[in-house]
C-alpha cells in the first residue's frame, strides 16, 4: 500500500524542468540588474568588464567588492525562508503558515540581538543563535496552541500574538543601548543586508546546501502530508514523524535566513503561494519556492538600493509593503 501510493506522485516532468529553468533565466537576469542598478549607475559592459577583472578600479570595487557578495547574502537568506515557508505551509496546510507570521523569525532575531549585545556571537557568528531562538519560539508557539487546540487558525492566532511579544522585546532592547548601535542594529532587526559579505553569509550557505537535499528527500511525504492525518496514515505515512522532520528543518531554514539578513517579511509567505502557481497540483514546490524566495530578496534589494536615491531603504522595508497586499489578496480569495 505504501509503494504504490508514493509511486502516484510523478518525478520532475518536462514541464516542470522548463519552469525551473525559467525562473533561474529570470534569476540570472535580476543579478544583472542588481548588479548595474544603485546608487552609481552602471551600464553592462562595464558590469561584465568589472566581474572578469577588467575596466576601472573603482567599477571592479563596486560589482565585486560591494554588489556581489550582497547579491550572494541575498539569495541565500531569500532561499533559506522560501524554503522555509513551502515547508511550514505544506505541513499546516495552509497558506498563510509561514515563520513570520507564527513568530520564528523573530524569534530568531530577538536571540541574535541578545547575543550580540551581550558579545557572544562566537566564532560561528549569528546563525546558532538564531538557530536558539527560532526553536525556543516554535515551542513557545506550540505549547500555546496546545492549550486552545491543534487547529491551523489558531496556531496563526498563537503564532501572531507571540509574533508580536518577541517583536517588542527586541525593540525593548534596542531601547536600551546607545544610539549609534541602536540604528545598525534596527535595521537590521527589520530586514537589512547593507554590510553583509561572503563571510556572513557563508555559515547560511552552507546550511541550505545541506538542508535542502533533506527536504527534496521528503518530497513524496510532503505530498502525503497535505492530505487529512487519517488518509496520509492509511496510505502508509507516520504523520507523526514527517510533522517533526519537517517542523525542525523549517526551524532551521528560517534561523539561517534570519542569521543573514534579519527577520525579512512576507518571502517565506510569498514564494510558496507564487510557486504553486508554476506547478503541477500535486507537487510540492520546493525548489521553485527557494529559487523564488532568492529572487524576491533580491529584486527587493534592487529597489531599495535604487529607488531611495541616496538613502537607502532596508529591504525589509520593500517586502512589507510588496506583502501586505498580497497578504490581503490571500484572505479576500479565501
């Protein structure tokens, strides 16, 4: 009963290769622009002299120096909570599950800016912490809703409230110290990738490499999970076991992506309802979500960087004003 039932989920099709492939030219393409749009306006010769070490030095600082490593910062940290919310909005069965709106990724945030006042990022940097603090605020989340019952809209009604406590500690304690740290550390708080390079990044990186080949394993028990409990456990799958698996890689996923830039609004919500769109009714679409959620980071990014002249604007900033009409547009379809 179980193989046949897990074999009735297709491998990737052709059309589903040709959507990938895609969203990675449409990818490609927003790197450029990222890379010739800004403050100091590029033309794309000198964006493609400037990546193969040639033209001035100034335009070689620019593209490989600033640009590219937060071009790179972007996408992972995008990756990481698009992923994350296919992940979470698979199990819940719902869209508007993600790790925003259930409080994990401030959560993640309020670990991170307690570690950091206290100088205890480590050699690691920020992602173990973020790591903590994501966990400690699922648990939070789930004991809560425990009380009042296991349905999806009151987990969101738990998540939001928590959201919403873990949201004012942090900017309690940015209240607290002086103000030159207090800006860095805010922007940052709301979603920010000015001064992120490689080397912050890197930890995340590395994270999502091994993290997504996990998730694609668990594509066919994804597929089984969105169906009712009863039905997914008559067709073979320990729903129990999957629900954990999944819930501690998107705890994961989100930590590493709040670790880079900041709990970043609305992409972990976004990229998986926009993906679906691109696929086939019975997938689940974890790729396309994690190209997605890197793609809206940085088109995000782009603008901020571009549209605000000579101040920028945090790309949090950017994705919540992009999210809260596709949020509306989420519950008025509903």
């Amino acid at each position: 009963m179980n193989t046949s039932s897990t074999k009735s989920f297709p491998a990737l099709s052709l059309d589903a290769l040709i959507s990938g492939l895609n969203l990675l030219l449409i990818l490609l393409l927003a790197m450029m622009l990222a890379l010739m749009l800004g403050s100091t306006l590029l033309a794309p010769d000198a964006v493609i002299a400037a990546l193969l070490g040639e033209g001035s030095r100034a335009n070689q600082l620019l593209v490989n120096e600033i640009r590219l490593p937060r071009i790179y910062a972007g996408l992972v940290a995008g990756a990481a909570l698009g992923l994350a919310g296919c992940l979470i909005q698979t199990m819940a069965r719902n869209p508007l599950a993600s790790p925003d709106l259930l409080g994990i990724q401030h959560g993640s945030s309020l670990a991170v800016i307690f570690g950091l006042l206290l100088g205890s990022s480590g050699m690691l940097g920020e992602w173990p912490l973020a790591v903590l603090g994501a966990g400690l605020a699922a648990f939070l989340v789930i004991l809560a809703a425990g009380a009042t019952g296991q349905q999806t809209y009151r987990i969101l009604i738990v998540g939001l409230g928590v959201s919403a406590m873990l949201r004012a500690l942090a900017e309690l304690l940015l209240s607290t110290i002086n103000l030159q740290h207090a800006s860095a550390l805010y922007s940052w708080s709301i979603g920010s990738l000015i001064g992120r390079a490689y080397d912050s990044a890197l930890p995340a990186a590395i994270g999502l490499a091994l993290l997504l080949p996990c998730a694609l394993l668990l594509r066919r028990h994804l597929a089984l999970l969105r169906f009712d409990d009863d039905l997914a456990s008559s067709l073979g799958l320990n729903v129990r076991r999957t629900q954990l698996c999944v819930l501690l890689l998107m705890i994961a996923l989100a930590a590493l992506g709040v670790s880079v830039g900041g709990p970043i609004a609305f992409v972990s919500l976004i990229s998986p309802v926009l993906a679906r769109h691109f696929s086939a009714a019975n997938q689940v679409p974890l790729l396309r979500s994690t190209l997605i959620g890197g793609l809206i980071v940085l088109v995000a990014d782009t603008l901020g960087r571009s549209a605000g002249g000579a101040v920028e604007v945090p790309v949090g900033v950017i994705t919540c004003l992009l999210g809260g009409p596709f949020l509306l547009w989420i519950l008025l379809r509903k």
